[in-house]
C-alpha cells in the first residue's frame, strides 16, 4: 500500500507564500510513486497553486467545503466548485469541530459530498484529554468514525481515508503531548475493528489510516511504522520546507 504524507497549512501562508513554498517543493523531491505527496492550503490558494502544480509529484486537498453542492448559502464554497481541482479535502478536523461546532451529522454530509464530486475524503477523528483520562477514547473512536461514516456505503468505502488525530497531540493544544506508537497503534486497532464491523475484514483493511499530531522528522519514522498506519497528517512541521521534505523522505525510506 502506498503511504500518504499530507501536509496542513491551516490558515497560513498568503497566495504568495505558497506559491514560493510550492515551487520550491517541487523542486526538491523527484516523484516518489509509492509516497503520495499532498497539501492542503487555504481556500483562496488552492486555484493559483493549481496552473503551477507538478501533479506527478504533488496533490492538493482542500481543508473544508460545505455539504451541497449550490444554492443559498452566503459564504460557503461547494465540493462541486471543487471537484477537479483537488484529490482530497481533510474533513471534520478537530479545530472544524470545536471551533466551528461541526457535529458527526454534517460531517457525514461533507463525506458523501465529497464522494459524490470524486474527492477523496480524509476523515479525522480523534478523542481530547480529558475522554482519554475517563476511559471513553474506545467510544469516541466508534461515534465519531461510525457517525462520519454513516452516509458512505459498502462499494464507496475504498474512497475514504481516515486520520487519527488524538487532540491532545496537536501541537496547538494547550500542553501538547505527543503520542506514543504503542497509544497510537492501539487506536488504530479499534479503528479497524469498527471498520471490519460495519464493512467487513477486506475491505476494512484497505482503508488507508494516517497519524496526525505533533509529527516532526524526529518521530516520523516510528510513527510510519506503527502497524496498520498508512501516512501522516502534518500541521506545523509542514509549514518548514526542510522539516516536510525530510518527513517525505522518511516515508519514502521506510517504504522500501
Ligand atoms: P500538528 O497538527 O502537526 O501541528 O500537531 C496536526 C493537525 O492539526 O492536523
């Protein structure tokens, strides 16, 4: 299987800045066939970043769209605006559901959206500090991944990737504490397990499971190799050219 390195920009560098970073990325890595290299910029980049990408090397993800694909909705941008465009959009982050009040229901809608406009989605789901300190991560894990899922039937399943990214462990939360492989690889597990339930062992296993929070060059590696994940969802250290590049390389060595 090959392995993903996603890169997430949130809200930071202007049009500008990521078409420098850009350009200088695809300078620096050949193409890695079995590492899929993607980014995910703002909304506003995602058009220009397009007329200069090297799609053999890198593909783009948008970081949120709304679930219909037109109408009355002052603000919004539509999966249908942006199929085409990009490979994958990265749906139901943490900072989507607790800043922005995004709940299991319209993430289900954002996933079938993107289906349903030929966009792979990456779900994210992952449990906070205080679920984990109470025991709750197995249920969190469940609802979230179960209510994310709810829209997406037993021949779309291999369209989704599915990310784990335990709060706590984003380098934005207040005392990040990056996670170990062992808590990582017992997610995972029960991540499986829930998708073997609902969809059955083959299929289950050929759903692509990243890992996100507080990935850096230094644990790239041990993470890459905790069992039955697939790639990595990147925030700050993808913002560092240098930092990304080496994560990329990682993947690359550790695919061999
Ligand atoms: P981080 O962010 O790598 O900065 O912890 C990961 C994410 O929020 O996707």
């Amino acid at each position: 299987m090959k392995s993903y390195i996603v890169g997430n920009w949130k809200l930071n560098f202007n049009v500008g800045e990521a078409s420098i970073y850009l350009h200088k990325l695809q300078k620096k890595i050949p193409n890695y066939r079995d590492v899929e290299v993607v980014v995910a910029p703002t909304a506003l980049c995602l058009q220009p970043l397009s007329l200069q990408l090297d799609r053999t090397k890198i593909k783009l993800a948008a970081q949120n769209a709304f679930y219909n694909d037109f109408g009355a909705y002052t603000g919004e941008i539509s999966f249908a605006e942006l199929n085409g465009l990009v490979n994958y959009c990265i749906i139901g982050h943490s900072e989507r559901r607790y800043i922005f009040h995004e709940d299991d229901k319209m993430i289900a809608k954002k996933v079938a959206a993107c289906i349903r406009n030929k966009i792979t989605p990456i779900l994210c789901i992952g449990e906070i500090e205080s679920e984990r300190a109470f025991g709750e991560t197995k249920d969190v894990i469940h609802d979230q991944l179960v209510g994310g899922l709810s829209e997406v039937s037993a021949e779309d399943i291999d369209k989704v990737i599915v990310a784990y990214e335990p709060v706590w462990a984003i380098s934005s939360t207040k005392d990040a504490k990056p996670a170990t492989p062992d808590e990582i690889a017992e997610v995972v597990e029960m991540i499986r397990q829930n998708l073997k339930e609902i969809y059955g062992a083959k299929t289950a296993d050929a759903v692509p499971v990243l890992f996100g929070g507080s990935v850096k060059p230094t644990n790239a590696g041990a993470y890459l190799t905790v069992p039955g994940i697939s790639g990595l969802l990147i925030g700050g250290a993808s913002l560092i050219l240098e930092q990304f590049t080496d994560i990329i390389e990682t993947a690359k060595r550790v695919s061999k």
